[in-house]
C-alpha cells in the first residue's frame, strides 16, 4: 500500500486553507491557488510518466475538492432533516385540525338530530292544540322564529305557554345555539384545514428537493472519493517504476558528474602544464635579456678600453665614442581573454529560447518524500525548435542517455579558474556530435525524448562537474 506520508505530503503541498473563503466564495481565488499548487507539483514530478502525473494532479484536485463536496453534503442533509422536521410538524398539525373538523362535523350532525327531534315534538304538540281550542298564539309567534336571536327577542311571547310547551320551546332554542356555535367551529376549522394542507403541500416539494439536493451532493462526494481511490490505485502500481526511474536518473546524473569532473582536473592539469610553459619560456627570455645585457655591458667596457689605449698612443684628444645603446625590451605578450566574456547582452551564457516550465532546485517527491534535486532549467518551446550552443566549447559527448534521452554535452574551458560544462537534453535530434562549437551554433532540435511528456529543454551549467543553477549564468 502507498504510505499515507506520501499521500499526507501530497496533500500538505496543495493545502489551500479552507478558512479562507466558503466554498461558494471567491471562486477565482480558489481556482487560482489550487492551479498554482498543482504547477508547483506537476514540477515536483518533472519527468515522471504522464500517466503519474495525471493520477497526481487527479489526486490533488480531489483533495482540493472533497471539503467542499463534504460540507455542501452536511449542508443538504441538513435542510433535508429540516424539511422533513417541518412536514412531519405540519402532518401532526394537519391531523389534529382534520379530527377537530371531524368532531366539529359530528357536534354539528348532533345538534342536527337533537333540533329535528324537538321540532318533531314541537308539532306534536301544536298539532294537539290545534285541534283542541286552536294553536296558541304565543306557540306561533315561538314557532315562527326564523333563528336563536329571533326566538331570544320572542321570548315574552313564551309567559303565554304551558310548562311542557315551554320546555319544548326552550330545548329547541338550545339545540339552536349549540348548532349555531358548531357550524362556526366547523367553519373555522374547516378554513385552517385547507390552510394547513397548501402549505403541507408546499413543504412536501420543499422537502422533496432537500431530498434530490442531499442526495446529489452525496453523490458527488462519493464520485470525489471514486476518483481518489483511482488515482492512488494508479501511484501505487507505479511506486516502484517511480523509483526506479529516479534512480536511474540520479545514477545518470552523478556519472555526468563524475565524468565533468574528470575533464575538469584534466582541464586544470593542462593548464597548469601550460602556465608552467609559459612562465619557463617567460623565465628563459628573462634571462636571455640579463645575458645580452651583460654581454653589451661587457662588450661597451672593452671597446671603451681599447679606445682609450688607442688615443694614449696617438696624442688624439678627440672624445671617445658613445656607448651603444642598450637593445630595446621585446614587447610583453598581448593579455589572455576571458574566455567568459561576451557580446551577448544577458550574460555570459546564451539564453535558450523557450519560458521557464521548471527551475532549477530542489523538490520534495511526493513518492518517496524526501528532497531531490532538479539539476537544470527547463525551457519549454514548440518540437523541432533550434538549440544552440551557449558559448564556445568542445562536445564532450552526444547520443541517447536513459532518463536525459537525446543530450549533448559541452565543455567550455576554464572560466575564472573553474570548468564550465553545459547540457542540453531531451533532444529530438543532433546538429553535431562531436568537435569544436561556437557561441550561438546550432547542435540540436528540441524534442521530448527520455524521461519528458512535453517538447521541452532540459539545460544544464555544471561547474567543476557539480550543476549550479542556470539563471545564474544567463
């Protein structure tokens, strides 16, 4: 299994604080600090396999994604048991109002029964009065009440009945005020029922799409999480390949290395043995001088004496002859120069051509997490484009090299006192493969050969054999 370090560093390279903004908010923000942290890594993993990087960059946009997906699902299931509390409130609500509008209904139907009954014993009883002396007038005036309030206002008219009339009259003017009171009741019952079931209804699709939206947003997450588990499944079956392949790259790399060291101390050697040329041939015309010198000098005294022996002789008092004139120094030997100057303006390497895809550094694997180095400058241009030689130099080496692919490598002399080297991999071709190159020539095509998923570059400045960063030089 993948060492949750490696999937924890993965993570913690991409972490973007979750405090920062919501989810919803400043969502170009987001976006920028998420693809800033997948360029960060996709340059961690430089020269990995696409299929690598892929599952990298899935696996940290899932990481990227899965709080929010994870927070907007704790939000939807949350309006859903909001939703659902709410219905399930109105449905009691719903039912205690629908079984007092059927009690309501049933007080009604009640009163109904009881008022039919009085008002059959109501004609019962005007039915024997009329045929006895006739109905009583006060028991037409009681019967002709059209309602309660009518028979309420009629009720001196009720001095004139009997007991039992009376009663009647009473009874019946009882029922009426219940029923009166009971269909009221039903009525507003009635009315919050209907209230009660719209809005029922109107929570029912509310709760139904807190419903679909929990749901959804737990299908996302578990789409993100999916996902996941592909990518790791994908770094997982290539840990191994992965670290083979840095192996080998930094197997190349220290033979490169070695290799630039040699010529080096070769290069130092040579110049040393031609210093020391230079100072013995400088040392013998030195001595040479002081031996002609001494020679003249010597020759001067002579003649002087041979003159002055000749005038003794002859009387002459003529002046002796001038001493000759020492011979002129030879003149110094032009200066040596630098062999790191030039015209260029920029530095005092040529430039590729190509943006910056990956600077030189070191970079934390999320693989086998720890640091590595990436010993060069990478330039990304289009496939085919000229590569040219940096500075003057001599091609130390040019073919296919593993995880380098197509790469030549240059040997620029001593600069101040050091061994300059560049490298230029990934080639898709050569211009030259051997001899001697001058600044700016072109030696190659760039290509994406070796470890590479993109026509790129890959540059390097070795100094004593040792790489150095590139920009430094440029």
């Amino acid at each position: 299994m993948l060492a949750a370090s490696a999937l924890a560093l993965t993570t913690s390279l991409l972490a973007v604080p979750a405090a920062a903004a919501p989810e919803a908010s400043q969502p170009q923000e987001r976006k920028a600090a998420v693809d800033s942290a997948l360029s960060t890594l996709q340059q961690d993993l430089v020269g990995t396999s696409e299929e690598l990087q892929g599952a990298y960059a899935e696996y940290a946009a899932v990481q990227q994604q899965l709080p929010g997906a994870r927070s907007a699902a704790d939000a939807a299931r949350s309006e859903r048991t909001r939703a659902r509390a709410e219905a399930d409130e109105l449905a009691q609500r719903l039912a205690s109002s629908t079984a007092a509008q059927e009690a309501a209904a049933e007080a009604v139907a009640g009163t109904e029964e009881a008022m039919a009954e009085q008002r059959t014993s109501v004609g019962r009883i005007a039915a024997t009065s009329y045929r006895g002396n006739g109905m009583p007038e006060m028991l037409a005036l009681a019967m002709g009440s059209a309602s309660t309030d009518d028979l309420a206002s009629r009720s001196a008219a009720l001095a004139g009945l009997s007991t039992t009339q009376a009663a009647v009259l009473a009874d019946l003017s009882s029922e009426q005020a219940v029923r009166t009171s009971a269909r009221a009741r039903l009525e507003a019952v009635t009315v919050q029922v209907a209230d009660l079931e719209a809005e029922a209804e109107r929570q029912l699709v509310r709760a139904q799409a807190a419903e679909a939206a929990a749901e959804a947003r737990q299908r996302e997450v578990e789409d993100l999480v999916a996902r996941q588990d592909r990518a790791v499944a994908v770094i997982e079956a290539r840990q191994a390949e992965e670290e083979e392949r840095l192996d080998a790259l930094q197997a190349e790399s220290d033979a490169l290395g070695a290799q630039l060291r040699a010529i080096a101390e070769e290069e130092r050697r040579v110049a040393a043995e031609q210093e020391a040329a230079r100072e013995a041939e400088r040392q013998a015309a030195r001595e040479a001088e002081e031996r002609a010198a001494r020679e003249a000098e010597e020759q001067a005294a002579q003649q002087a004496s041979q003159q002055q022996s000749s005038g003794s002789s002859s009387g002459s008092a003529s002046a002796p002859r001038a001493a000759a004139a020492p011979p002129a120094a030879a003149p110094a030997p032009p200066s040596a120069v630098s062999r790191g100057s030039s015209s260029d303006r920029g530095g005092r390497l040529l430039r590729p051509e190509g943006r910056v895809s990956s600077p030189f550094g070191m970079r934390m694997h999320p693989i086998r997490g720890y640091l590595r180095m990436h010993t060069g400058q990478d330039f990304a241009a289009g496939c085919g484009t000229p590569v040219r030689a940096a500075e003057d130099g001599t091609v130390v080496s040019a073919g296919y090299n593993g995880s380098y692919g197509n790469i030549v490598v240059i040997s620029h002399g001593l600069m101040d006192g050091r061994s300059v080297a560049t490298a230029y991999a990934h080639l898709r071709g050569f211009a030259v493969r051997s001899g001697s190159v001058s600044r700016g020539q072109v030696i190659g095509y760039e290509g994406t050969t070796g470890g590479s998923t993109g026509c790129h570059l890959h540059f390097e400045v070795r100094v004593d054999g040792a790489p150095t960063d590139p920009m430094a030089w440029l």
